[in-house]
C-alpha cells in the first residue's frame, strides 16, 4: 500500500511529462515516502501516452489511466480519485507551475491530522511569475468569488492541493471546468484545513488551455455549489452560512439593546432633566450606540465566531477596536445609502433605510469575518 498517491491530469504534455514524473519520484526518495504517481490523461493525441508507457517499465510506482469520454481536468482528476490506491491525494499540474518539492510537507500535514492542504499563491511567501494582467485579474475575479464560498482560504482555485481519502469517497462531485478544489471544498466532508505558500511559474513549454467557456463555468459552479450548501449541512460552505445566520440575530438583538437603552437614558436618568433636549437625545444616541456594539462584539466573539482557529488577531481587545472600526464603517454605508436613495433616487425614506441596512450588514459580515476573526496568514 503506498502512502500517497500524485495525481498529474495531462492533455498533450509530452514536453514536460517526463520531466514531471521524474521530479515527483525524486522527492519522494529524498523523502523516503512510498508514493504513487498515477498520470490522468484524455487520450492526448501527442507522444504523452507513450512516454508514460515507457517509464512505467522502469518505475513500478507509476500508473496511468487514459480517458476517452468526458474530456476535461476536473473530470480526469476526480477519475484520479476513484483510480488511486492510497488514502491521500495530491494533485499537481503536468507543466513545472508547482514545486514537487512541497509534496512532502503537503503529505505531512494531512498526516498531523488535516483534511485538505492547499498549495496558495496568493498567502504571504507565495506568488505568481510571469503572468500576463490579464490572467492576472481574471484569476483574482474567480479567487475572490471562491472566497465568499471560503471566507478563511486565499487560494480556492489553486490547482496544487492536497487531500484525504475520505474528503472525497462520498463527495457526489460535479467536476467540470478547471476548479477541481473548489468542487471538493464545496461538495467533500472536511473540517480542518491548511494552506502553504508556493511560487507559481508558468509553464515554460506549451500553452495553457484555459477558455472563455472556463469562466462561464466556474460561475455555474459556484452557484452550483451555494445552492448544494442549503441542502447539506455538513458542507463547509453551510458552516458558512450558519455564522451568516447567527450574526444577523446578533444583529436584530443590537437593535433591541440600542433602542432600549436610548429609551432608559432619555427617560430615566438625569440627562431628562436638561432643558435642551436635542443634547440630551445626542448623548444618549451615541451611548446606546456603542452599548449596541458592544453587545453585538460579546454575542459574535463568544458565539457566531467561537470555534474560529488560528487568529488574525489573538487579544480580545484588538478584535473590539477591529470590530468598532469596522461596524463604523458600515453605519456609514447605511447612512450614505439612505441619503443618495431618498435625496437623488426618490425612494420612500423607510424603505432606502431598509435597503441601506442591508447592504450595511453584508458589509459588517464580510468585512469582520475577515478581517475582525480573520484567520492569520502566518
Ligand atoms: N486530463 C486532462 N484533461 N488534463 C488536462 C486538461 C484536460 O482536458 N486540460 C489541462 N490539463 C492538464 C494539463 O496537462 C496540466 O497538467 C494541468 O492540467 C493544468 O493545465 P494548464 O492548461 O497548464 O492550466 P493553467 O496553467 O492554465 O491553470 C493552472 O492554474 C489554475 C489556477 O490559476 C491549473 O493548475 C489550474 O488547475 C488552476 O486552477
Ligand atoms: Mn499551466
């Protein structure tokens, strides 16, 4: 039985296949780990098929499995799990863009206990060379889609990644396109993750055959996997959706606090007694305000965001200046929003407040829940 099993999908590789193979084996003898290489390729029209036949002579650890029907990378990479006979999984790209000689310490931290490991470009130490901008941004577009599905993972597109078994044994994968991790994230049974910083370098033979067609799917994708979340509660993304849940009725008990604090202030303490109301309403506004925050910090801290690991910012007190400075700016959003409706928009004031809490909300979500209980980069 080996110890892991490196899943390389190939179409027309036959400038760089051997290379690849020859590098994994190398790093697993330094290593002394028992390794798998299993080569996927869809029936590649070039001499891939057969430089593969030929090195599987000399080398009794490499396999190979043709495809003839549903071309694509997820799908040849998904088959890769099905084919493999190890208990860990790492995928990594034909064309030299990921170091081989991370596999190691990919396979070492699944061993210390996590479910799926991600090469990432774009955490602190990792990067990209010689992309052209315009792929520069697309792949910050699908990046950035990826990461409201996985607020804690800077790289859920990456192709170099890690994986147990039993992440994906029961996952009913819909693999299509080039985003095969985020269809495991989405889809596969998984509670602790981690992620490495790598260096991509484009492939310095061939040409990368990522489509327009690409972009449309990986949209599909993501919608795909949002509504699969709704229905299966042990994926990551429900997890998800459940601090979404908590942190609006954290909300809602904000507002109860913040109007009945205003209301015990104006009516019951001496600020009552001053003759020039509109003082006294200021003070106790901005009072029941920051009162509301402050119930609204405990409540998330000690419940919406209780199980978050590996912190951004580890003291208490930093995430309460994080999370003044934050809602702040979301008041502020609301604020706008009600303004620019009803002053330029002719909206009905009630509901432009509406509208302007709302999109105030998704801004004190997505903003502290990456930034506030953000997990650190390291
Ligand atoms: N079996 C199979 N079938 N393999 C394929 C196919 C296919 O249809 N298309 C591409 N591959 C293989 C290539 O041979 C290579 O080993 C690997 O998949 C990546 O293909 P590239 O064409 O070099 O991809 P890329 O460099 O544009 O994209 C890389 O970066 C993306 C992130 O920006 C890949 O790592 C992607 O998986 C990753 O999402
Ligand atoms: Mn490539």
């Amino acid at each position: 039985m080996y110890d892991l099993t490196v899943i390389i999908p190939t179409f027309k590789e036959e400038a760089n296949i051997r290379n690849i193979i020859t590098e994994v084996d190398a790093v697993f003898q330094k290593n002394t780990l028992n390794g798998e290489i299993l080569v996927v390729d869809d029936d590649s029209p070039d001499n891939t098929i057969v430089i593969v036949n030929e090195l599987k002579k000399t080398m009794a650890n490499v396999d190979l499995l043709v495809r003839t029907t549903d071309h694509g990378l997820s799908q040849s990479v998904a088959d890769g799990f099905l084919h493999a006979s190890s208990d860990v999984f790492v995928v990594i790209d034909a064309d030299m863009s990921h170091p081989p000689a991370l596999i190691p310490k990919m396979y070492e931290e699944i061993r210390a206990g996590c479910d799926v490991v991600i090469g990432s470009r774009y955490m602190e130490g990792g990067g990209i060379k010689k992309w052209p901008l315009k792929r520069r941004i697309i792949s910050l577009g699908a990046t950035f889609l990826g990461r409201l599905l996985f607020p804690d993972i800077t790289d859920p597109v990456s192709g170099f990644f890690a994986v147990r078994r039993s992440v994906v044994a029961e996952a009913k994968l819909k693999p299509r396109g080039y985003k095969i991790l985020l269809e495991v994230l989405g889809k596969g049974t998984w509670e602790n993750d981690k992620e490495i910083p790598f260096e991509f370098s484009d492939r310095e033979i061939g040409t990368s055959k990522l489509k327009i067609r690409t972009i449309i799917e990986y949209a599909e994708q993501v919608a795909d996997i949002t509504l699969y979340s709704f229905t299966h509660h042990q994926s990551a993304a429900w997890r998800e959706w459940k601090k979404v849940f908590k942190f609006g009725i954290v909300g809602i008990s904000g507002i109860i606090v913040n109007l009945g604090i205003l209301f015990l202030l104006v009516e019951y303490t001496c600020l009552n007694e001053y003759t020039d109301n509109f003082i006294a309403i200021a003070i106790a506004g901005a009072v029941a305000i920051e009162i509301s925050i402050l119930n609204n910090f405990i409540w998330n801290d000690l419940w919406t965001f209780h199980s978050q690991e590996n912190r951004k910012y580890s003291s208490r007190w930093h995430r309460l200046v994080a999370f003044n400075i934050v809602s702040a700016g979301g008041a502020a959003i609301n604020w706008g929003v009600l303004l620019i409706l009803t002053g330029s928009f002719g909206f009905y004031y009630m509901a432009a407040q509406f509208i302007g809490t709302l999109i105030g909300f998704i801004w004190n979500f997505t903003v502290n829940r990456r930034f506030t209980w953000g997990r650190t980069s390291e």
